[in-house]
C-alpha cells in the first residue's frame, strides 16, 4: 500500500471518483483496497458497491459531480455494459463523464472500448501509483456543466459552492422540511436514510440527501460509503443523493448547499451527520427536526443524563430494536424525553420505516 500522504493537494480541486462495480462481478475486496489508497493519497471516493447496472453508476457520478468513473468488471460483459454506461452517462446529463474500465479484460476488446469513449484500462497487476496517477490526470479545472439538467448542474453548483467558489445565478430557496439525521458511528444511520428514501420514492415522492463523512486530518482524502446502502436501480433518479468530507462539524457551507436544493425542486431533505459523538450538536442549527439514532448497548442511565447529543433530539429513533437490552434503552430514553418522540425501527428488515416516515415528513 501506498504511504498515507496527500498527492493531490496541488490540483484544482481535491478529486472525486465514483467507484462502481458492474454486472455479477459479486467481488470487492480488491476495490476497497483501492478505495483505502486512494483515500490515503488524498482523494474523495465515492464507493457505490456491488451489483451496480450503467444506469444506476451515471446517476451516482452525475449527482457525485465526481472527476470520473472507475469500473471493475469481472462478468465478461464489458463491451456491452461499458458503452451502456457512455451512453447512460450521456443519458442523465453528463456526456463528458471520464470512465476508466479495470479488471478482466481480454487485449482484443481493448481498443473497442477506448473506441467507445473509455478514456483508459487497466489490467491485474497495475500498481495503486499508476491508479491515483490516472486519477489525478482526470481532475481538471471546472467548466459548465454541458447540459440543462436539473441534478447536473445542482450538483456542480454543490462543487462549486463548497469550495467557496461563485456559483452561477441558480433559484434558490429553503426546502419545505429538512431532517437531521445524527448519532454515533454504527447506528445504523445510512442504513436508516436508505430505508426512508425507499419509502418516500414509493409514495412518490422526490427526497434530496446530503450525506457528511469525516475528511482524513492526514491526507484530505474521505471513503464516502453512505450512498451504498440505496437501492439506486430502485429508486432511480428521484433520490438525489450527495456526499461530502468534513473535519469535525464544519457545515458552513449546508444553508447554501439547502437553498441550491430547494431551488432544483426537493422538498423533502434529510442531511446525515458523520458519526458523532457526545457533543457533536451543531447539525441542529442548520435543521428544521433532528433525529437523534440509539442503538441498545449505547450506555447507562448516567451516560442519558449526560449533556450534548441526546439534548438536541426532536426525536428518539431505536434502531436495531431486534438487539439485546432495547427495553431498558427505551425505558431510560422515556425517562428524559419529556414528551418527545421515540420510535423503534429494524432498519435491516425495514420495520418501523413508514411509522417514521408518517411522523417527520
């Protein structure tokens, strides 16, 4: 592996890349190991996780704003998921999206892809220098996103907006409901988001999310892994998901982030906090509910009289209600609730979901 330094620190802009993996290929310990070099070598890597179709990685790569696809491809289906992807990719608004294509991939069928649009392949026995190179020759200055879509330029706006960049006049307004979502790490918090999404889409309603995961104070690179637990060959293109590294609790760009989503049309907003601990409160200035998520073994009763997180909770959720020792959280939560809500949920099973739904949107 390679040394956790940042090589990236001189580009335009910190890279984003979509990792995403095609078809049956059924296997990603290889891609997490890419995923953690480029991380360490300081960049944002959006993993998509398994089973992914062409339609559902341009989705992700479009709302991402990300630099370019890399796609792994073990089901020897590449030359017609690879220019289902281009086209895709052309489909959902960005036809100028960079793909790069790995894996197994006979020399023959090489030149058809780069033919097709692929801008390079990789083979085994690349080295993690050669793949951050690639991705560094991808970042390049931004330019007009080249289409009227809605979610594309949201999504560049985003970019532009959290690197403290002008953004081009854009509508803007408040959602009408923005939930904060915020507990510590392994509540099952994007597992929950994932859930509500499903629900809403089924409802029909549109849901934006913006999802923060915690930046490295060494590199600047993030492994940013909430969006995989959507169901996006579900859900489609009427969840517009979005991630983005912090350090600490630094949400000073959300207000605007919240106003740019308003005026691309959501109503419905739920903003996920990087895993939090005991006083990591401030998600609450930026939110019209927060939403606080337990999990039974959390701590005792001294630990729920405690200030900080459980203070600013407008509700309670109980996840992982299936779990040893949920009766005693819930009747300690009851103890300092003071009338707010406290509802439990098997986010894994779906249980509990569309009561939650019901109570904040």
């Amino acid at each position: 592996m390679l040394e956790k330094v940042d090589r990236c620190g001189d580009l335009d802009h910190r890279p984003r890349v979509l990792l995403g993996k095609m078809g049956l290929d059924g296997h990603d310990r290889g891609v997490k190991l890419i995923s953690r070099a480029m991380r360490d070598s300081g960049i944002h890597v959006i993993y998509s996780g398994l089973w992914q179709t062409p339609r559902s990685l341009a989705i992700s790569a479009r709302d991402e704003d990300v630099d370019c696809i890399a796609s792994s491809m073990m089901s020897n289906s590449h030359l017609v998921l690879v220019p289902n992807l281009i086209e895709e990719c052309r489909k959902v608004g960005r036809p100028d999206m960079r793909i790069h294509v790995g894996g197994i991939i006979p020399q023959e069928d090489v030149q058809t892809l780069l033919d097709a649009g692929v801008e390079q392949v990789f083979h085994t026995g690349t080295s993690m220098q050669d793949i951050v190179d690639c991705v560094r020759s991808s970042t390049r200055s931004f330019e007009p996103v080249p289409t009227d879509s809605t979610s594309a330029v949201l999504a560049r706006n985003i970019s532009l907006l959290q690197l403290g960049r002008e953004v081009p006049e854009a509508p803007r307004r408040r959602p009408g409901r923005v939930i904060g979502l915020t507990g510590s790490p392994g509540a099952g918090k994007s597992t929950l988001v994932a859930c509500m999404a499903s629900e809403l889409v089924q409802r029909g309603r549109k849901l934006a999310v913006i999802a923060f995961d915690p930046m490295s104070p060494i590199s600047s690179g993030a492994l940013l892994g909430d969006r995989l637990r959507v169901d996006f060959n579900q859900v489609d293109d009427q969840v517009f998901y979005r991630s983005l590294a912090v350090i600490g609790e630094d949400y000073a760009t959300l207000d605007g982030i919240l106003e740019l989503i308003g005026g691309a049309g959501f109503d419905d907003v739920i903003v996920e906090t990087v895993g939090s601990g005991q006083s990591d409160v401030k998600i609450r200035e930026f939110v019209d509910s927060t939403v606080v998520v337990v999990v039974p073994g959390m701590g005792d009763a001294v630990q729920m009289d405690k200030a900080g997180i459980l203070e600013i909770a407008d509700t309670f959720v109980v996840n992982k209600a299936d779990f040893a020792g949920e009766s005693k959280l819930v009747r300690e939560l009851l103890d300092i609730a003071e009338g707010r809500e406290i509802r439990e949920t098997i986010a894994t099973r779906g249980q509990g979901i569309s009561e939650l739904v019901d109570l904040l949107f």
